[in-house]
C-alpha cells in the first residue's frame, strides 16, 4: 500500500490485528522494511512497516526532507491508519526517527525499542578531520570532490545528498532527556557503525532504560544472533 506525504509515495505493509497497540518497525538507511519483516511472524501483533525514502518502493528523489520530515511522515501515516498507541522499534537511522517521534508525541508512544541505534554525535578523529580539511581545500581550488564522501552519501541522487547531509549533521543528544516511554536499547558488540559508547551514551541519557548487549553480533545485531534480539524484544514488548 502507498500513502502520499509532501507529494511523495510512501509505501507501507500494515498487518492489523485486534491489538491496542501496533508495533511500528522502522528501518536503517539503505534498508527497507524487508530487512526487519521477519518479525511479523514471532511477535505476533499488529505490525506496521514502512519503507523510507529514497528506499525500497517508496519515492526514489524525495525533496526538502530533514530527519524532522521522516518522524512527522510516520506519525502522519499512523494517523491516517487510525492508529492511536505504537510500539516503535527503530534501527540505525530508524532510531533516530524513533527517537524523535517518541518526544514529539509521547502519548501516543507505548514503549521505544532502539536497535544499534543512531542519533549520538560521534566522536570524531584525526583521520575524519583530516577528510574534511582535504575536502575543503580541494573546493577552494575548484578541484573535483564528486568522488569524495562514504558510500552511502556517494550513492545518492543530488537532492538526496542534501537529505543525508541533514540527517547525520542533526545530533539528537539534547533530545534524549526528554524521551519519557519505557526504552529498550539493543546493540550488538561488535558494532563498528554506531559503536558501543553510543548504545551506553544513551542508556545514560534515557532515563529507566534498559541495555542489552548481544554477543557476537554486529550494527545488524537481529541477523547475527536472531534468537536473542526476539527474545528480548518480545520480553520488554510484554512487560507491563
């Protein structure tokens, strides 16, 4: 199914059941709601997954987006569905969303479940800086910096590029003291991605959170080690 927000098609799976309550899944940048489609078949409850865009079926060259626009298109698609209480479980830039949907519209979040999420500022290098200078000094000279820039910021259109600049410029620390609903963090350990003293930083910052560390796993913490990422959503999800 599709919805239309700021003139784009957002798709989205909605498996309704007669739950108060609907598990909300939003995944990372670069993914779609396939890579977390999986759970529809273990924590079985209403589930709602959405594609984000530029991803999967949604629309491919978005325009004026902020992460601010990701979190009000969620909860303006949760509206149209009529659904009133949600479970978010975010991973990566899902959290991030996540994240703000849970301080902008806390009565109408159940519980927050962050996986290897992002959103804290990074701690930030020698080698990083020296990019930057690099990337600067070669625009001063009107040098060629197409190819300069990660992987996935190289892969995007040139709106979309603008997008992701907004997004990983936007840190949410401030944000955190104000999420209120019960919080579940989980991170693999070996997540180089978004690394581990993230997963505490906001452990810290999130008041009653809980932290769960999975062994052997990765920023993909729910395909490395399935059975213990369910288990332990499913438990928290059932809490209360």
């Amino acid at each position: 199914m599709k919805f239309i927000y700021k003139n784009s098609p957002i798709f989205y799976r909605y498996h309704k059941r007669k739950d108060e309550v609907v598990n909300v899944y939003l995944h990372g940048w670069g993914a779609s709601y396939k890579s977390l489609y999986f759970c529809k078949d273990h924590i079985k409850t209403s589930s709602l997954f959405i594609d984000f865009p530029p991803f999967g079926l949604s629309d491919k060259n978005i325009k004026g987006w902020s992460i601010f626009s990701y979190a009000t298109m969620v909860v303006s698609l949760c509206e149209k569905l009529g659904i009133r209480k949600i479970n978010l479980i975010g991973h990566s830039f899902g959290g991030r969303v996540a994240i703000l949907v849970s301080v902008f519209c806390p009565s109408r979040v159940n519980k927050l479940v962050l996986v290897d999420s992002a959103g804290v500022k990074p701690r930030r290098g020698l080698s990083y800086h020296f990019k930057v200078w690099k990337y600067r000094m070669r625009r001063r000279l009107r040098l060629d910096t197409s190819n300069m820039g990660s992987c996935d910021y190289l892969a995007l259109s040139d709106n979309m590029k603008k997008t992701f600049k907004n997004i990983v410029n936007t840190h949410l620390n401030d944000f955190l003291k104000d999420v209120k609903v019960p919080t579940l963090i989980v991170f693999g350990k070996n997540d180089k991605t978004t690394p581990l003293y993230m997963a505490k930083y906001l452990h810290k910052k999130i008041k009653n959170s809980k932290l769960i560390l999975i062994d052997d796993a990765g920023h993909f913490c729910f395909d490395d080690n399935r059975y213990v990422f369910l288990k332990s959503v499913s438990a928290f999800l059932k809490e209360g």
